[in-house]
C-alpha cells in the first residue's frame, strides 16, 4: 500500500488513519510506515495526534490561517463601501486621492469588487446592437447632424482669379418611412 495514492483515491480518509495508528500501537512505527510506504514522521504525526485529541485528531484541521495580520480592518472596508455608494462613477484612484484612505489602490478595488459595486462592462458587439435597435426607433430626420467648415480663410489658399467651386453649396435632405438622403449641390 503507498499511503499518498490512498489518500488521493479513497473517501474515507478517517478509517485509513484509523487503521494506521492502530497497526503503530500493535507492531511499530518503522513496520507501519514500510507497509503504508510512507515516511515514519507521518505516522508519529498521527499516532500523536490520536494520543493528545482521540479520534478527532484524525480529521482533517482547517487550513485557513487563524489571524491575518495585513487584513484589512473592517471599518475601513464599510468606509470605502460607503464611499462609494455616494460616488458610483469614482474608482479606486480617485477614492484613494480624495479621501486619503490609508490602504493601496488595489486593495480598494477588491474590496469594491467583493462587495459588488463593479458594473460589467458591455461588449462591444452589445452595444453596436443597442444603438441599431435605438436607431431604429428613431423617426426620418428625427436626429440630424450637421458639420460647418467656416471658410472665411479661402482666399489664402483659393486665388481671386480662379473660380472658387465650393461657393454655392446647398444641402438638401429627404426623408421617407424607412430611408432617408441627402443631396449636395454646387
């Protein structure tokens, strides 16, 4: 038997234990670690551990640390909670900047995370089909945009004697249930 391809394939690790601190009781610890094929430290650790706690020493402790000292307080996470439930559009930068809290950047966002304040952003492909089905909805002409180049500066770059084309520009637009154009004239 090799202890360590047990342990991975088996689900009941408490009765194999069991049975390991009880074959080091009858016959030994060096025998018991050449028939589990594991080191004898393993089997003094849990041979001690069934002498000190019984059969609880045989389940598996929690690995979490018990104290965190680097963790952040708690008062300082409800402050930053706060902080930004009152401003929804300022993000950890300027959190940190404004309000001279004393933790880093980056410890701000994954307290803002966590507590879930964080928008996904939307993909692109997402918003191109929001502004189609907005357009959509839009009537002919409803929104129109117009850019005005001022050329007051033409003369600079046209010469007098030459016939200046742009002059008589007109813009006419037309518009229908489903299409709209638009014509320039000179």
């Amino acid at each position: 038997m090799v202890y360590y391809e047990i342990m991975n394939g088996i689900n009941n690790i408490f009765n194999l234990r069991l049975n390991m601190v009880q074959m080091a009781q009858a016959k030994g610890i060096s025998e018991t670690a050449r028939y589990y094929k594991t080191t004898r430290n393993t089997v003094r650790k849990w041979l001690n551990r069934y002498t000190q706690q019984g059969l609880n020493g045989l389940t598996n402790r929690k690995r979490t640390p018990k104290h965190i000292p680097h963790k952040t307080p708690k008062t300082i996470e409800e402050k930053i909670i706060e902080l930004r439930k009152s401003h929804p559009a300022w993000g950890p930068e300027r959190l940190k900047m404004h309000y001279e809290i004393p933790v880093s950047t980056k410890a701000i966002a994954r307290i803002i995370r966590q507590a879930g304040l964080v928008k996904k952003r939307k993909k692109k492909w997402k918003r191109q089909r929001d502004l189609r089905i907005q357009k959509q909805a839009l009537k002919p002409f409803q929104l129109l945009q117009v850019d005005v180049k001022d050329l007051s500066d033409i003369s600079r770059y046209w010469s007098s004697d030459e016939k200046f084309p742009f002059a008589s520009l007109s813009v006419y637009g037309a518009g229908c249930e489903d299409w709209w154009y638009l014509v320039c004239l000179w």
